[in-house]
C-alpha cells in the first residue's frame, strides 16, 4: 500500500511536489514551519498557501495547523483565502470530488512571536 493511499488520499505520488502533499504527519509542514522563525527579519512575514484539502479528507484538523504554527513559535498576522476554480471542483467523477468542492486555499501570513 503507498503511503498516499495509507493517509487516505486515493494516489501515488509520482514527483517530489506530490511526496511533500502526500507526507506522512506533516513531515514538510513541519520543517517549513520550523525553521521559518529564524529566517525572518525583526517585524518581517513568512508567506504560507496551503489547501484545506487535508482538512476535509480527515488528515489533519485546523486545530493542529494552528498547534504546529504556535509550536514552531509563530503567530498568524492574517489569512487571505481563496476558494479554486480548477475543473476537478465540478467533476463528480473525481474521488475527491466531495472534499475539493469545499476546499479553500489561503496565504497565511506568519510572524515569529
């Protein structure tokens, strides 16, 4: 069984876009996070898009974005979403049809605390 289909996302991640979407327990998210309050200037931003897809398919809760953000000693200064207009949010026949038709990117915009 790939990991994809373990975290119950019905694909196989074929490039290394898709083993970071497809990442076990955030794995990517995690060092993203991280590692961003190091890199940022006194009063600067780091700049996040991320898909609520993983929400919607049960793999993660907005609780525990919320958690990893203030863990990695961040605070969230705003949020800009938008909600996508690609051909898969209509299409019925696609597995994930269900979850992409409420799924919502946004820009989170992080601050070190």
């Amino acid at each position: 069984m790939s990991p994809a289909t373990r975290l119950g996302v019905p694909a196989q991640p074929n490039s290394a876009l898709e083993h970071a979407v497809y990442n076990p327990d955030s794995r990517m998210l995690r060092g993203f996070l991280g590692g961003l309050a190091a890199h940022l200037a006194p009063g600067g931003e780091g700049w996040l898009i991320l898909s609520n897809l993983a929400e919607h398919l049960g793999l993660r809760t907005r609780e525990a974005l919320l958690a990893l953000i203030a863990e990695a000693g961040l605070k969230v200064v705003g949020r800009l979403d938008a909600r996508p207009h690609h051909p898969r949010v209509t299409d019925p026949s696609d597995p994930l049809h269900a979850a992409r038709a409420k799924e919502v990117t946004s820009l989170w915009r992080l601050a070190a605390r």
